[in-house]
C-alpha cells in the first residue's frame, strides 16, 4: 500500500502523530503506577514479535493497549478521512485486522490482552488492567510488582 497524496497542512499534522507516550498511554500508566503497579513501557510481550505493547505485565502475561479512536477505528468516535477514502480505509481496515491477529497469538501463548480506548475515563481502563491482572495466574515472581 503505497503513501497517498497529501496536502502540507495533513502531512505537517500526520508526523506530529506519536507512536508512544500518547496523552491517553501516559494517564493510564500514571493511574497504574498510582495504584502501586509496576510494568514495561512499549515492549513486545514475545521474543521476536515485532508488534508492541503499551503496557507489559510479563510475569502475569498481560498486555495493554490504548487504541487510538482514528487509528484503530472505534465504533463510537471513528471518523472517515474524505481525502484518498480508499485508501484510508484500507489502512484503517488493516490496523484492525493487526490487532486481531495480534489479540489471537498472545492469546494463543497464554496472554491476557486488554485493549482500552483513548476516551475511555482513566479510571475504568485502569479498573479493566486491575481485573485482567487478577484474573491471571502468576508466571514467577515479578520484582516491584504488588499483589493483586
């Protein structure tokens, strides 16, 4: 899939797109840390996956994403670009069926995946991490990490 055509006002505003420390990932892990969690920041939960968390609990095998609205396309606030539409959807269409495929082979090593969107309130996604972390069995000990 090659790079649409773009204008300089969406291409400036496309490179100020992060991969990480987005504002949603940072509440999140200061609401988590807050709580006396303690996890790895943007970090593959398999040796030699290339796709990665947001947050990694390995001793729990438990991941964390944050989706963007746009880019993971959220039922609720996803919007439809007008410009190179096609292609767009395409794109958008894609990083979905990456998340799946990517949910399906944590899952399939024995991961907890937790996907949260950016407009969910801080407080229920750090709720979602809390009983998802709960839920799974210790894999070893994990140093700094309270008991949940």
């Amino acid at each position: 899939m090659g790079r649409p055509v773009t204008d300089a006002a969406t291409s400036a505003r496309l490179s100020k797109q992060r991969r990480r420390d987005t504002k949603p990932e940072v509440a999140l892990r200061r609401e988590l840390h807050r709580l006396g969690l303690r996890y790895f920041v943007d970090r593959a939960p398999l040796k030699g996956m290339r796709r990665r968390a947001d947050v990694v609990f390995p001793r729990r095998k438990v991941a964390v994403y944050v989706d963007g609205c746009f880019w993971h396309s959220c039922p609720v606030h996803a919007t439809e670009p007008r410009n190179n539409a096609q292609w767009w959807a395409d794109k958008l269409a894609a990083n979905v069926a990456r998340d799946r495929d990517t949910d399906a082979r944590l899952e399939a090593e024995g991961w907890t995946v937790v996907r949260v969107w950016e407009h969910e309130p801080v407080t229920d996604a750090a709720a979602l991490v809390l009983h998802a972390l709960e839920s799974s069995p210790p894999f070893g000990s994990e140093r700094g990490v309270r008991s949940v």
